[in-house]
C-alpha cells in the first residue's frame, strides 16, 4: 500500500497512455473486456477499461484482480465457473457473465504488486505461455509508464520547492529590508531627537548683541559631539561656550552632556561665576 501510495495514481483521471494498453491487451488476446487496475486496501480501481463502460471500480474482496496481484507470474482461469475463488465475483456471477479471466500483475523495480493488466472474456478459453508473457509484457509497459509518471512529479514538486523556498527568501529580504528601513528611521528620529537636548533650541535675546548659529552633523543616523551654548552670568553679562569632542555618536554626546552640565550654570547654584 506505501508503493501505491508512492506513485499517486489512485483516481487520477483517465490517461491516454493506460487507454492504450487495455485497448491493445483485448486486440491481442481478442476478448471483448481488457482493464488496468490498481489494488487499493479496499477496492479495486480501473485506471483503464476497454469494453467495461462506466465501471471505475469494484470491492477487493472476493476478487479477481485481488488474488492475481498475490503472486508475481500471470494468472490465468480458463473457466471461471470452476475456480472456487472467481465464481462468486460480481463479474462472473453478475450480468457480464465473465467466463475466462487472465491477468499480469504490474511490479515495481524493488518488488511491489501494484496491480494488474487483466483481459476477460464471456466464454471459457485457454492462452499459451506466449500469450502469457505477452501480458507480462504489457504489465510491465504500465509499470514503465507508472515509473516516468513519478519522475515527473519528481521533477515538478522539486521545481515547486524550490520555488517556495525561493519566494520565502525573497519574502524574508523584504521584510528584513522593511525592517532596515524602519531602524534607519527610529535612528534617525532618536539621533535628530537627542542631538536637540545637546544644543540650545533657540539662542536668547541679548540686548545690543545680534546672535546667529548653524549646526549640522555628518550624517542624520549619527549623534554630533560638538556643542554650543550662550547664558546669562548675572550683573547684565553674558557668556557662550563652544565645544569640540573628538568622534561622534553616543559616546561623543555622553561627554558633550557632562560637559554641558558642568558648564552651564544651574539656578541653584550660590556659586559666583568668574569674569570669562
């Protein structure tokens, strides 16, 4: 059951190539009926029928095609009325009245009994062991026929693999840009952010002094480390600073913030501030 499930061929629809085969085995052996069935675990299922219309498939038990596939030689009963087995078989016992019944089992290349290759006919009749070779040999064209189906699934579900784990890496890039790309701008915003609390947001009116400045860092992903400052001293003066730390980034502006508040004087300081 694992090998009929390894091909996948259970009501599949109908194929060309197997159409062919039954049509060829009921020329050859000159019998109204010829099938190709597969032996599921409760059925038997016709991948092929010539002269049995409308028939996809029928019980296992008691079966025919169910004994045939047991062995690995061609079964032959040249009058079913006389086998203890086939005689109760819908096909013989019911209206198509089957009276002689030949089949090939159809076995893979590690050794499983996937099915047959049967010819029937309505009066009872005996076959040569050329003709049973002959069936042999049809059996073995379906199990061909079986094997390049696989390689093409093969074929096909490595192809659709691939192109799943190629569009799951295409997906993965995207979100990894997307993701680059919402980083690039938190950094931005906290670098823009932070670099404001390192400088004045405005300079003050100085009466009598007209005040301009300028600051831009290198990059906007990236914290400045130079400074600028202008304050009151009290007594009407005023003073300003101006900083230059080496480097950038979060360790230059953890200097430029201790400096900053250690320059700049506190409004509750009582300490007196030095003429600059």
């Amino acid at each position: 059951m694992a090998a009929v499930r390894r091909y996948d061929i259970l009501d599949t629809p109908p194929d060309g190539a197997y159409d062919r085969v039954a049509a060829l085995a009921a020329r050859l052996f000159e019998v109204p009926v010829a099938t190709v069935t597969i032996v599921d675990e409760d059925r038997i299922w016709f991948k092929a029928t010539h002269g049995l219309e409308g028939v996809t498939e029928i019980g296992r038990d008691p079966g025919l095609c169910a004994s045939a596939v047991l062995t690995d030689d061609t079964t032959v009963i040249p009058d079913t009325l006389l086998d203890p087995v086939a005689c109760s078989n819908p096909l013989v016992a019911g209206p198509m009245g089957v009276r002689f019944y030949a089949a090939a089992p159809i076995v893979t290349a590690d050794g499983y009994r996937l099915g047959t290759v049967n010819v029937l006919d309505t009066r009872p009749r005996e076959i040569s062991e050329t003709d049973s070779a002959t069936l042999a040999d049809l059996a073995a064209v379906v199990r061909d026929q079986l094997e390049l189906r696989l390689s093409a699934l093969h074929v096909v579900r490595a192809e659709q693999e691939r192109r799943k784990v190629e569009q799951e890496k295409r997906q993965a890039e995207e979100e990894a840009r997307q993701r680059a790309e919402r980083d690039k701008a938190a950094i931005a915003a906290f670098a823009s952010t932070l670099q404001r609390t390192l400088v004045p947001p405005a300079l003050p009116a100085v009466p009598g002094l007209e005040l301009a400045c300028h600051y831009k860092t290198a990059s906007p992903q990236e914290v400045g480390g130079d400074f600028y400052d202008v304050f009151p001293v009290g007594g009407g003066r005023w003073a300003f600073f101006l900083g230059d730390v080496c480097g950038k980034g979060a360790e230059a502006a953890s200097v430029t913030s201790l400096t900053r508040y250690s320059c700049v004087p506190r409004p509750s300081s009582t300490r007196t501030p030095r003429p600059r």
